[in-house]
C-alpha cells in the first residue's frame, strides 16, 4: 500500500498534462473460467476469478440508499463452471457471515411493521444468528426470535430469513439501506475443507449506485482506436486508494459482459506528482467500432459529506467512445478484383496515435490478415494458399497475421516452447510487400483469387498472438519475442477471445472477357480469327490458353492434314490477343473458352461452304432423285421400296448409296457389324444400324455426334430393303454441304 500518499478527491477535470507514466506495465487481461455468459453486472460481479476454488455471489450486487433489499447468496465453483446446490451448500454454511457497517442495514428491530429511527442495524449474520448495533456497541442478537443465515427452499443458495423451525413460516427479512457503508459477504478465514482438502473462496461485496466515472487515454486520443489496446487513466472521485480492497472495471459490449479490467494498488497514478492520486492506470482490452461499450468501475471510497466520513464501495460507469480503424485502397481503382489472376492489391492503414512519442503506452504496431471466401464469409473456406506473394501471404482467419514494417510483411507465429506460455517468433519481411510513400506505409500483395469469390484484409493495432501475455525482451537467438502470462493480470473475463479486427480491405474477384472479330465462319474453308482475352480492368492476359470444344483449329499452316498444324488450344500473346486459323468441313457451332474466368465462352457458328459443286435432291415417297438436275431412279430390291421417308423422330431418311453417289462419295458395307462407311477425301462417316451415333473422322482426328433418327434397313412399310437409310443431315454436314427441306414439295436438296 502507499501510506505515503494522500488519497484525496479525483483531480481529473483539470486540463490534465500526461507526464511519463510507470514505464512496467502488460497486457493485463486473464481469461476466468466458470464465468456464466448470461449473467448481468448485478450477479456476475462477485468475485469471480480464476486464482480462487470458489467464488460468493450476492444478489443484489448493487443497490442505493433507501433501497429494501433482502440479499441472496451462492457459491460458484470456478472449476466446474456450476453453482454449489444442496446437501453441498453445508461446506460453506457454518462458515458464511454478511457483514455491514454499522447504521447501513437496518432491519425493523421494534417489529413495528416499518423502518424508523429507532430500529437497529445488522452488523454480522451467520448461521447461529446476528449482530446487531444499537447505536453504542455491536450487540449478539438472539438466534430463537430473530433471524439466520439459511439454505433457502430449493436449496440452491443461502437467504436470512427469520430463525424459526416452521419452513412455512419462515420468512425472508428485509433491510433498509440507510446510508452508504461497506457491506460484504465472505467466509470466515477465506478457505473452506471439503473432504480433507483446503479450498480458497472469493468474497463478494455490494456496491453503492452514483459514482461519476471519468477515463483519459495516455496515448493523446480523445477516444478509444478500434483494435488497440488503449493505456487509460480511469478517475474514480474519493477512491480510497490505500485500501486492500481491490477495484474492478467492467466492460459491456452491447449490452452483454465483455471483460473486467483489476485497478491495482500498484498501477496508480500521479499526474503532476503533487502526491494526489488521480486514477488507476490500466491497459483496455481492444474495442471495436460498431460496438457500444460501458465501463462500469467498482471500487472502495471514502467520501464527507456535512462533516460525516462515509466508507463504502461504490460502483459507477462511463460509456467508451470508440474510433473506427480506417484504411485506403490505392489498387486497384476499380475496386474489383481479376478472378483466377495474380492481382496487386496496394492499401494503407491510417490511423495514429495522437501524441505517442511522451508516454509510455503499448507500442503501435499494425497487423494484417488475408481471408478468401464466399459471401456469407464461411470459415471452412478459408484453408490454402489462396492468397500468395510468393507463395508466402497465407490465406487464413485464425492463425496468421502480418505485422506490418518498413521492410516487408514478416509473418507471426506461435511457437509452444516456454514451460510457462509460449513464444512468439516472426518470418522475415517479405519483399516487395511494404514501400514507404510520403510517411505512409504502402501494403502490397498479389491476390490470387477465384471467380465470385471475396479477399478480405482485416487490421487490427494489437498482435493477437502474443495478446496473453507480458512482454520480454527481444530473444535474439530464436528471432523472437517471448511472451508468458503474469501470476496475476488484471485483464478477466470469461470470453475465449478477444480479438477485435477492422476491415482495411473488402474486394470481389470478377471474370475477365473473351472476344472474336468474327461470330461465324463458313465450313471447307479457312478463316484467320484474331481473339482478344481480357481481365476485369480490361487489360491484355497474355500467356493463356484458350480451348477449343472440337480439333478444328491449325495454326500457321494451309493444310490441315499435317497432324503438327492440328491442336485444341492456342496461347495469348501481347494485349491477350492472338490469331488462329480455323478450318471445319462441316456446318456447326464452335465453343472457344479460356484457361482464366471469363463471363461466357465465345460461340462460332460454322455456316455451310459458298463454294459451288454438286446439288442433290431426293423427294419423300419417289425412287427418282436429282444430280444437278438430272434425274436417276433408284433400284428396289425383291418388291421393296428405296424411296426416302419420313422416320419416327420427325427425320428424313435415304438410301445412303444414292447419297454416295449424288455427292461423288464412296460406301462400304460391313455385313458383319452392319455399319456404312462413307469416304470423300480425308473423311469419313460411319453409322451403324439400330444407332443413333454418328462417327466422322477428319485429317485423323475422331467425332461423335447423336442423331435423332437411327440408322436403319427397313423401307417406308417396314420391309427389309437389303439396303440401309440413314438421316442425310449428318452425312453431308461432314463433307461441308448442307440439306435443306422443303415441306410444301416434301423435297430434300443437298447442296
């Protein structure tokens, strides 16, 4: 304690000049198991901590003068994380007391049916009975008419109630709370035995209403900066400061318990060392910006009021503004990223502290972390390296972060080594990822990031690796800087985290476009075909391959049976452009993708060739046909019909060796397997009977293609022709003619 110092009333509302303040202080919150995360501020704060067995929780925690209160009390097991219940409540029974100062909780003495003057307070309840004091000396009340400290019905804690054997009778007693006084709950000596073994039990207090709170940051911001750990002045007017019971700040984030921060005796300070406390000096966990926190302090106080000295605890609160963590996206100015490419991202985090350079607060350091993933963000997606610099920016929520330095990015990383927490050591700056512009700090990284999917950079201005502990010096074998949990912090609370994070960095990756001069070329002929492969801010990709759906692509040749000029991708060059030289003897359409995202795939229609030749023309239900004009008959076999007609499908079939010999082509037969083979040039057609599949081979390259009529021998009236009718589509596409059908004449014409 400091007998030295005087404790006298909060000074803070002067303009308050911060001097150096005691240069050894930590990270200062632990985590306390057991704590119940739907408790409010006026049960949880009864002591709950993790270097306890047991804690007393009395409820109300907080009340006033002129409030009626008949106080609850029950015990939590810190280990077990559950409150102590039935035939276990009698290890603390005999050894449970609430004690009061004197005048503060008067009880109705006189069994008037109301408060006065002339009734007594409770100084002391205990299982036997009481104390009361009757204005000249605490007296032992008598236990047969008056009250005790009771397992109440359900026997889930402890109540006073009036001492009589009549469990329905009996009844909780009401107190008066007349004037502020210290009032508290504790078990005689601090430990308890439970089957042979010494527990430790935390006391519990209950606090007085009203005291005005007020905090200054030794950093020079005026509020709280999102994510970092703010060293604050926290005033608490009359704060008896010599006292050995210790203060607590808690925090609430939205209503709900977030923290409690533990006002040492020995984190004290004295502004202007004029020998006047002013306030306790404490590091704040990080705060976010879209939160809304109260800072609740519990404290001993000594307060006059018209010449009485009053000694209580008190409790008040004092809402925490918080400033948002801001950042600037230099690249790209579109704000989108290229989907599946290496894209740089250049960023700046802009925040500062106001006047760092006087005051001994916790060092200013800026992290990053990168996460890749879909909209909502789903943490299962955030494994892989999704997001490099040389192979070496790690896409990652929970384990990665980057401090941010003059040199580089330099990963962070835990590394369980110290018998007694843990070390914490840093990869090398990473070049080319920081550049230092006008004073400001230029992040860069090459996001690599798939089609719709998202780069989130959160920032944040505390390490949350190293978070836990106190700082050490610089190991300079390891690389690192050791850090260990304190014997005692004074950073509580229950939440497992307490990572805060801002986003400095939020962009969608978009696909890139892919264009053709042309939207169509004509079959048997060859066609120079420029394609342009784009990203999202319309820049050239060159080095990437764009894929055809057949081998009808050569390149930089005029003949096409060269097997070297034939392939199925060709490669961007400068500005994304590059030249194909596409050929396709028969009519259809031509699917061009690309090896990176892009909107849609770019369609080329094959149209049927210009050039002049042979025209055919079969009509339905006739055994005549026309060669440019000429008219043949076509022979039957043993009273069967070669006449073309219509089969189920809706699809013209004919004989396939009058279309042989109408286009200048040859057919085979294989009696064997039943299939026709046509043969114009280097092609050839293949179909088989009772199949719908149509094979066609070109320059040594092999095609499939489904019909929707099958190939058959069978004549109009379901005769065996000894011959096969095929659907004449398909046979002359592949040699670069198309058939045409005239439903009014019912005429077929191939040309």
């Amino acid at each position: 304690m400091h007998k030295s110092k005087k404790a006298l009333s909060l000074l803070l509302s002067l303009a308050l000049v911060f001097t150096i303040v005691s240069p050894a202080f930590a990270f200062s919150f632990q985590p306390i198991p057991g704590t119940p995360e739907d408790t409010d501020s006026g049960d949880y704060f009864g002591g709950f901590n993790e270097w306890s067995d047991y804690s007393i929780v009395v409820s109300p925690a907080v009340t006033a003068v002129n409030q009626v209160i008949s106080p609850v009390i029950k015990i939590y097991n810190n280990k077990t994380q559950k409150y102590v219940t039935g035939n276990d409540l009698e290890d603390f029974w005999k050894n449970l007391e609430l004690l009061a100062d004197p005048g503060v909780l008067i009880y109705d003495s006189n069994d008037n049916g109301r408060f006065d003057e002339r009734d007594y307070s409770v100084t002391k309840v205990t299982y036997e009975g009481y104390y009361y004091y009757d204005g000249f000396n605490p007296v032992l009340g008598d236990p047969s008419v008056r009250f005790t400290l009771s397992v109440n019905d359900d026997m889930s804690g402890f109540v006073i109630q009036s001492a009589t054997t009549d469990v329905f009778t009996s009844k909780l007693v009401r107190f008066l709370v007349a004037k502020p006084g210290k009032i508290s709950v504790k078990i005689s000596g601090g430990t308890v035995n439970i089957d042979g073994s010494t527990k430790t039990v935390q006391d519990a207090k209950i606090y007085f209403t009203g005291t005005q709170v007020q905090v200054f940051y030794a950093s020079g911001n005026k509020n709280t900066l999102a994510t970092y750990p703010e060293t604050a002045i926290i005033g608490v007017p009359y704060a008896n400061f010599n006292t050995d019971d210790t203060a607590y700040a808690v925090i609430e984030e939205d209503g709900k318990y977030y923290a409690t921060v533990q006002l040492e005796s020995n984190e004290l300070i004295d502004l202007d060392r004029s020998g006047v406390y002013q306030g306790y000096k404490v590091v704040l966990p990080p705060l976010a910006a879209d939160k809304k926190y109260t800072l609740k302090v519990y404290a001993r106080v000594s307060s006059w009021t018209s010449g009485n000295n009053y000694d209580y605890y008190a409790v008040g609160n004092v809402n925490l503004t918080v400033d948002e963590g801001k950042s600037t996206l230099i690249k790209p100015e579109d704000k989108v990223l290229a989907a599946g490419l290496y894209d740089p991202v250049t960023f700046t985090l802009d925040n500062k502290l106001a006047d760092p350079s006087k005051h001994n607060v916790v060092d200013f350091k800026k992290y990053v972390r990168f996460i890749v993933a879909g909209k909502p963000y789903n943490v299962s997606e955030t494994t892989g390296n999704l997001v490099e610099v040389d192979t070496s920016i790690i896409n990652n929520q929970t384990w990665y972060w980057y401090e941010v330095t003059d040199k580089g990015l330099r990963k962070v990383k835990e590394d369980s080594r110290l018998p007694n927490g843990y070390k914490v050591t840093f990869g090398s700056p990473i070049s080319d990822t920081v550049k230092v512009n006008e004073g400001k700090e230029e992040i860069t990284v090459n996001a690599n990031v798939p089609k719709d999917k998202t780069l989130l950079v959160e920032a944040a201005y505390t390490n949350y690796t190293a978070l836990f502990g106190e700082n050490r010096p610089y190991d300079s074998v390891s690389g690192g800087v050791a850090v260990g949990p304190r014997n005692k912090g004074n950073w509580i609370g229950f939440q497992k985290d307490y990572t805060k994070v801002f986003k400095a960095v939020e962009l969608e990756a978009k696909p890139g476009t892919l264009t053709a001069n042309t939207d169509s070329i004509y079959a048997n002929q060859y066609h120079n075909v420029e394609f342009t492969l784009k990203d999202v801010h319309g820049k050239g990709v060159k080095g990437k391959m764009l894929n055809f759906s057949m081998p009808v692509v050569s390149v930089g040749g005029s003949s096409f049976g060269s097997s070297g000029n034939v392939t199925t991708s060709v490669e961007t060059q400068d500005e994304g452009k590059v030249t194909a030289t596409l050929f396709s003897q028969y009519a259809n359409a031509l699917q061009v993708d690309a090896t990176i995202p892009i909107e849609q795939p770019v369609t080329i229609n094959v149209k049927p060739s210009q050039q002049t030749g042979t025209k055919v023309q079969f009509v339905i239900g006739s055994d005549k046909y026309w060669v440019n004009g000429k008219e043949f008959t076509m022979e039957g076999f043993q009273g069967t019909s070669p006449a073309p007609y219509i089969a189920p499908g809706d699809r013209t079939v004919v004989p396939a060796s009058y279309i042989a010999l109408g286009l200048n082509a040859q057919v085979f037969w294989d009696a064997n397997t039943k299939t026709a083979t046509f043969v114009r040039g280097d092609t050839t057609v293949q179909m088989k009977v009772g199949s719908k599949i149509v094979k066609i081979t070109k320059g040594g390259n092999t095609f499939t293609q489904s019909m929707e009529a099958a190939a058959t021998t069978m004549d109009a009236n379901g005769m065996d022709a000894g011959r096969i009718f095929v659907p004449a589509k398909y046979v002359v596409n592949a040699f670069g003619y198309e058939a045409k059908w005239d439903a009014e004449t019912k005429t077929v014409t191939i040309e």
